[in-house]
C-alpha cells in the first residue's frame, strides 16, 4: 500500500489517541468524515494500522524487572529463536548484526521467575554451538512505545479484575474489527467470556479510574512500522558523562522522536535506546542531533536485521 500525504496526519494523529473522532481527524486532514473512515478503514485492512492498544505506566503496574538477553548463534540453530518465540515473558526478540546474533526483552514478574526463566535459558543454550549469551539488567525505564515516563511513582492496588482487562486493552488487535478502540459494552462482554461478570457501566469506572490514576498514559494504535517507511530498526548504546545519566535521559533522549524506547542499565554504555529510521541518512541526522549534548561520551550501534516477535507485556505469563 502505497501512502500518500494525507494518510500519514491520520495515522499520527490515531497513535496519539486512537479515541479521535472522526470530525477532528477530518480537519487535520481536510477530508469529509466519510472519506477519514474509508481511509482509516482501509489503513487497517492493508496492515498499515495493526490495531489499538493502551500505553501502561510500568512503574504503577507492578510489572517486575525488565531484563534483556542477546545470544550467539548461527543458521543452523533455527530451534533456539523458535524456543525464545514461545517462551511468553519473552515480549520482543530481533535478529541483530555483531558478535551477537539475537537480542530479546524478557519481562519478568520476580526473583522466582526469573530463576526459571534463567534456568530454561541454561539449558537450551547447553544444546548450542557457542553456549554465549549476556544478561543486561534494565535498571529504569524512561520511554517505551514512543511514550516518556516520569519518575516512579507508587504502584496503585490493582486487583486481579483490573489486570486482566489491562490485558485486554493492550491485545485489542486481537479482539477488534476497526483501529477504533473497543468500546465498554464490548470490553464487558469479553471479561465474561474469561469468566469475569462485569457490567458495562463498572467496566466504564475502572477505566476512568485507572486514567485517573496514571495506569494508563494513553490510547494508542500499533503499526507496521516499515509500512509507514521507518525500515531500519537500530539498537543504539550511549555512554554519557556518569553525573548526568537521569538528566540527560529525562531531559534531552526521551523527547527524540526517533528513540521509541530508552533504558539505564548497569553497562559502561549506561543507556540502551532503541531507535527507527527512514534510512542510513536519516540516522546521521539523528546521530548529529544526539551530540548536541556535551555530556555524551560515545555510542555503540546494533543493526537489527529480522524483527521476529513484538508482543505487549502480560502478567499471567509465569512459566
């Protein structure tokens, strides 16, 4: 599908809050109403526009440790990719360029989880031909989804109603017709197919609360970002000035439309961003405009070659 210029305020404006009207969009793109929702229907027919989500507060959802994997291996083990697929704390996995050949994002609930996970990682790569793989420790999260987070703030009690429509509202390409969000009434009726009995109009105040509460940051729209004519996806390590890391990464990366997600760990390149681009071209001009900061230091750069799973973040998923 080919986009054209009045395509690409629609989608935008959708991955801002996908609850638009179509009154507001026709006047961003100076359509009729009928012609935005011809569009946006067809945006999602042709896989440009996956469906809708929600952006979370990882800090207020109890979500556990991020940790990130990355792993040697060649073309002849295809099993220890599919292994990562199926595992579900797994939540993205990409093949990547340098001395390692797989990078993946684990979501972990605790020290337990984490345990096992480790342990069915242990094993599998006992069976490979490098038997090498890292752990790289996410110690704060600043941006994900494309959405900076403030400081952390204290978890609100969510109950075991509140999670599962969470996970609803993140995987709603799977239940949705339209890039339209779903609506209370439909939200009710998949909570009781799960076995939960929740009416319309409590369904309408956990959402209002959990807005109110800063749970959810936003409703949104995934999309195939190559569609969209970003096709290079980069893994980008950054080392900067060590007094600086918190400010540098709150005040100046997390605003940078082209890092999507952005990390502190424990490494000697302190932050990890994950960043997309149109081209080569237009990764100079974002590398020119990272060293607009006095504090960075350097950078490191991974190509990501193959991106093989992207999954929203879960809770039930304890293996």
């Amino acid at each position: 599908m080919v986009l054209d210029k009045q395509d690409l305020p629609l989608i935008e404006a959708l991955r801002k809050d996908c609850r638009t009207s179509l009154g507001e969009m026709s006047q961003i793109a100076g359509l009729s109403r009928f012609a935005v929702g011809d569009r946006v229907e067809k945006l999602f027919k042709e896989g440009v526009i996956l469906g809708p989500t929600v952006v979370l507060n990882p800090f207020m959802i109890d979500l556990g440790r991020t940790v990130f994997f990355e792993f040697k291996t060649n073309p002849h083990e295809p099993w220890l990719a599919k292994l990562l697929e199926r595992t579900p704390a797994c939540d993205l996995l990409d093949g990547i360029t340098g001395e390692y050949s797989l990078f993946s994002r684990f979501r972990l609930v605790d020290d337990k989880h984490f345990s096992r996970v480790l342990k069915k990682i242990d094993d599998a790569m006992a069976e490979s031909y490098f038997k090498k793989y890292r752990v790289v420790n996410a110690i704060q999260i600043y941006k994900e989804t494309g959405v900076p987070f403030k400081e952390k703030e204290a978890c609100p009690k969510l109950d075991e109603v509140d999670r599962k429509l969470l996970e609803i509202l993140l995987n709603q390409g799977k239940y949705a017709k339209t890039a339209r969000p779903l609506s209370t009434v439909e939200l009710s009726r998949l909570m009781h197919t799960l076995g939960i009995e929740i009416s319309q109009p409590a369904v309408f105040k956990r959402l209002i609360s959990l807005e109110k509460s800063g749970v959810i940051l936003g409703h949104t729209v995934n999309v195939d970002w190559g569609k969209l004519g970003l096709k290079t996806k980069l893994i980008v390590r950054i080392k900067v000035n060590p007094q600086m890391y918190d400010t540098v990464a709150r005040e100046f990366l997390a605003s940078i439309d082209e890092i999507t997600d952005l990390y502190r760990t424990g490494e000697e390149y302190g932050l990890l961003a994950i960043v997309r681009v149109s081209d080569a071209s237009q990764y100079n001009a974002f590398l020119l405009k990272l060293y607009d900061s006095r504090d960075l230091i350097d950078t490191y750069t991974t190509l990501v070659l193959e991106e093989r799973k992207s999954t929203p973040i879960s809770w039930s998923s304890k293996e």
